[in-house]
C-alpha cells in the first residue's frame, strides 16, 4: 500500500474527526430563504473552512480552522477509522497536515442538501495535493454535515471515503 496516499488521508480524517466546539462567525444566515441561498451560504463555509485548513501553518488559519466544529465532531474516514473530538482532530492537524499537503474541491462535484430544523448535508469529491511539490497524490469523496445555530454554523460530522490513488 502507498503510504503517501494513506498517510495524508489519514490526517484529513483524524483531523475533521476531533474538532470540536466553535462556531464560524464568519458566514452567518439565520434562515435560508431558498435552495439556493442555502447552497451559497455552505459553498462559502466550505471554501472558508478548507481555505483556513489548507493554510494552517499559520497560528490564526489554525484558529480559525478549529472555529468551525462542534467539539464533538466525529470525523469517519474509510482508511483511518474514527475520530470523535475536536481536540483529537486539531492534534492530528497541526502534525500531519500543516505545511504537508492541501484539499482542493473538485470543481462542479458539491451538492448541497437541507436538513430541516437543523442544518444541511454537503457532499462533493476533494483532490490531495503536497504542498512542496504540488504533486496531486489522491482524490475521495466527502461529507459534511453542518448544523446552524443563532450565531452561525458549525460542523458536526465529517466523512471522507472512496479514496483513490491519483495515477
């Protein structure tokens, strides 16, 4: 098995699985009007979130990577396993994640699904890619599920699975 696939994945995993009890301030909207406001709304935490997820070398992305989950995140990875807390997930981030490798979306690949009376339901494929060389190493299907509370979103389960080797 190649361990440059696994390893980063693994990371991923760990990292979505133990993040925990913040919320993201930063896009906050109370009550969807429409399918579209709400795809909107999750396509831009989506872009937040991994934005500060691929940039978490630096103290403040971390910080606000850590902000958008619930502190009982449970975080499935079909080559991992589970990571149940936000401080488990933020561990395995900062070792193996920061300054090794980054998510990037597979463009036209999100759906987004509302949750009613709670949240929605994001899924999409994501590519892995190393950040010293840019080599693209893996790609996986993912979803989130987020939950929107009066002062915003926050993220409380997260799956990453089906993942391939980029030949």
């Amino acid at each position: 098995m190649n361990t440059n696939i696994l390893l980063p994945s693994v990371f991923l995993a760990l990292a979505a699985a133990s993040a925990g009890a913040a919320t993201s301030t930063t896009s906050n909207l109370q009550n969807p009007a429409s399918s579209d406001s709400l795809s909107n709304t999750i396509q831009k935490l989506d872009a937040e979130f991994f934005d500060s997820f691929n940039n978490c070398s630096a103290p403040d992305q971390l910080k606000k990577h850590e902000s958008y989950l619930n502190p009982n995140v449970e975080f499935y990875h079909d080559k991992s396993g589970v990571t149940w807390t936000r401080q488990a997930y933020m561990e395995n981030t900062r070792a193996h994640v920061c300054g090794n490798f980054r998510r990037v979306l597979t463009a036209g690949s999100q759906e987004i699904y509302p949750i009613k009376d709670y949240g929605a339901i994001e899924e999409g494929r994501h590519t892995f890619c190393e950040i010293k060389s840019g080599k693209c190493f893996g790609e996986a299907k993912f979803l989130i599920i987020w939950h929107q509370l009066p002062n915003g979103w926050e993220i409380t389960r997260i799956m990453s699975y089906a993942h391939e080797a980029i030949r």
